[in-house]
C-alpha cells in the first residue's frame, strides 16, 4: 500500500509530500482539490487524528487553506491543503465533522473573505459585524508565490497535471 493510499483511502490527492518532521513539525503535505475536502476530514477522524487548526494564506496563485491534523497517540502531524483562487474562495465547511472548525473557519472568513459553504453560523467570529470581510487580504503587489513561502517536501506523489511546485520556467531577457 503507497503511502498516499495509507494516508487517505477515500480521495485521490493531487500531491502528497514527505516532510523532515524536525524542520516543519509535519509529517505529510497533502494537497486536496476542494471537492474531496469533506470525505478526507471525515476518513481523518475515523483513523483517530483530531483537528489542531485550519488558517488561510493570500498568495499569488490564491490563497492557501490549511488543516493541520494530529493524533494523541503518535507525533505525526499531517496537514490537508487546498488551493482557491482570489476569484471563488469557496470551500465546504468540515465543522459537521469536526466541531472545533466552526471557530477556525469563521476566523478564516473574518480575516481572509473564505466562504465555507454549509457553514451553520459564518457570523463575525472575532471582528465587528460592521468590519468588511477579508481584512488581512494583501494587495497585489505583495502576494507572493506559494514556493517562496513553503517548501512542501519531498514529491512521493503526484497526480497528472498538478503544477503548483513545478520549477518555473525563466522568462527570457529582453534585449537591451
């Protein structure tokens, strides 16, 4: 059994990477399309893990959601991440499976404008009412690209057509 298998039976990840556990505090890096959100986090509490956080990240290619899952009985750690665009940030709440999201999803809409569609209560977790959503959100300019910001481990699996940490391809010079 492939050790994306024995993470997540139920999905397919786009991508699934190893971690040094003494430099990150992370196992896995396991990157989910949004539409297998759900039936992951709710394999994650049947193999006994608990939800430590969920936080959202404005980069340039969007923004960057990420659940951060534990077990009592072991030191893994395995973080589930999922990529929206600025355009849609829509993502399926998992507080009908974990509870504890319902705060962190909240906070997440408070600060960063994610909905979490069949969320029971995305009311102002922390800010006024009156506070427009997405205050934390960064202008254009000073989002920067995810693979400066993270380096997500070593590739033991990749679904076909997933490019997120490809190299990218050096522009050419323009003549002077």
């Amino acid at each position: 059994m492939s050790v994306s298998e024995k993470l997540l039976e139920s999905v397919t990840p786009l991508m699934v990477y190893k971690c040094s556990f003494d430099k990150t505090g992370i196992n896995y890096n396991v990157f989910l399309s949004t539409d297998d959100i759900s039936t992951a986090a709710k394999e994650m509490l049947r193999k006994e893990y608990y939800l430590e956080d969920i936080d959202a990240l404005d980069v340039s290619e969007g923004f960057l959601i990420t659940y951060h899952y534990a077990r009592f009985d072991s030191s893994e750690r395995v973080a589930h991440r999922v990529m929206l665009t600025h355009d849609e940030p829509v993502i399926p709440t998992i507080s009908d499976v974990y509870q504890g999201a319902n705060w962190h999803e909240r906070e997440c809409a408070d600060f960063h404008g994610i909905n979490f569609s069949g969320h029971p209560n995305l009311i102002p977790l922390l800010l006024d009412p009156d506070t427009p959503q997405g205050v934390l959100l960064k202008d254009v300019k000073s989002r920067m690209p995810l693979r400066d910001l993270i380096n997500p481990g070593e590739s033991i699996f990749t679904t076909e057509g997933f490019t997120l940490f490809d190299e990218v391809q050096a522009e050419p010079e323009e003549p002077k």
